[in-house]
C-alpha cells in the first residue's frame, strides 16, 4: 500500500508535465486534490474487499469444520449403531421364525418403509465438497486482489521512475544563452 507521501509525489510528477500557462494553479491543486481523493478511495476499497473475503473465508472454514465434526459424529452414531443392527437383526429373526411357526390368520406381515436420512454421509459430503470449492474460489479471489494491489504498486514504481528519468533530463543544468556584446556606435 502507497503511503500518502508516495500518492503525492506520484500526482506531482504528473503535473511537472503539466503546461502552467495553460491553466492556474488552483486548477492544479483541485486536480492534484481529486487525484489523491481517488486513490485513497481505490485502496480502501481494495482493503474492504480483502477483509470482506478474509471474513468469509473464515466463516467458510467453520463451516467446513463444523460440518466435519457433524459427519463424523454420524458415522460414529452410525458405527455404533451397527452394531445395536446387529442386536436388532437377531430379534427381527427371532421375530420371523415365530411368525413363520405361528402364521398370523388376518394381519399381513408389517415391512418398514426405508426411510432416507436428509442428513445422509452422501449429502454431507456433497456439502462438505460445496463448502470447500467455495473456500477455493474466494481463496482465489483473494490472491487475485492482492496481485492486482501489487501490479497496480509496480505499474506506479515504472511511472514513477520514467518521470524521474524524464525530469532529470528536463532539470539538467542549462547553460545561460551567450551574452550579447555590446556594439560600440562610432558616430
């Protein structure tokens, strides 16, 4: 980031260039003002979209953290839940030879419907992968306005040092123009 000396001898290097004649010199000192105003205006917005991207980036990775907790925590209820399956699958066995040695005479056998998990391991590793191509893009973004920052710095340093090529060949000493000599009229 430009400090507020750098802005200024970058604008009046500019104007060094700028034909006094043809203008006053308050016209100088409002475009010299406008200039800085806009740069200054540039760069908080180039800081704003920075924070704003640095923020969502972090409220992106505690999402992704959390939904990470939240699946693990699943697949260990999952896991254990397993092997209470297991347990349960003995009784539905038990259950279905009773059934078979003992026909029910008016009552069909009852089947569970599946029913689906809306927070499944597939839908939250779908969003677990959302989540993440998010973070990538807006990590992107963020290295993308950083270097935009930094061309635009470099794009000035080149302005800059061509100014002051140009302006030490404009200010090399002059040699005073040869005095006219005085004639002497013989009358």
């Amino acid at each position: 980031m430009q400090s507020k000396q750098e802005l200024d001898s970058h604008i009046f290097k500019e104007f060094l260039q700028y034909d006094l004649a043809s203008g006053s010199l308050w016209e100088i000192v409002e475009i010299f003002e406008r200039h800085r105003a806009n740069f200054r205006e540039q760069v908080a917005q180039y800081e704003e979209d920075i924070s704003k991207a640095k923020e969502e980036l972090k409220s992106l990775r505690e999402q992704i953290l959390q939904s990470q907790k939240e699946l693990s925590q699943k697949l260990s209820k999952k896991s254990s839940g397993a092997q209470t399956l297991d347990s349960n699958e003995a009784k539905n066995q038990i259950q279905k030879n009773e059934i078979l040695e003992n026909p029910p005479t008016q009552n069909p056998p009852l089947t569970q419907a599946p029913t689906e998990n809306p927070l499944a391991p597939n839908t939250m590793q779908q969003k677990i992968l959302e989540l993440e191509l998010e973070n990538k893009r807006l990590s992107i973004e963020l290295r993308d306005l950083k270097q935009e920052i930094q061309l635009e710095k470099r794009e000035s340093e080149l302005k800059n040092a061509h100014l002051d090529s140009q302006n030490a060949s404009l200010n090399a000493p002059i040699s005073p123009a040869p005095k006219a000599k005085k004639s002497k009229k013989v009358l």
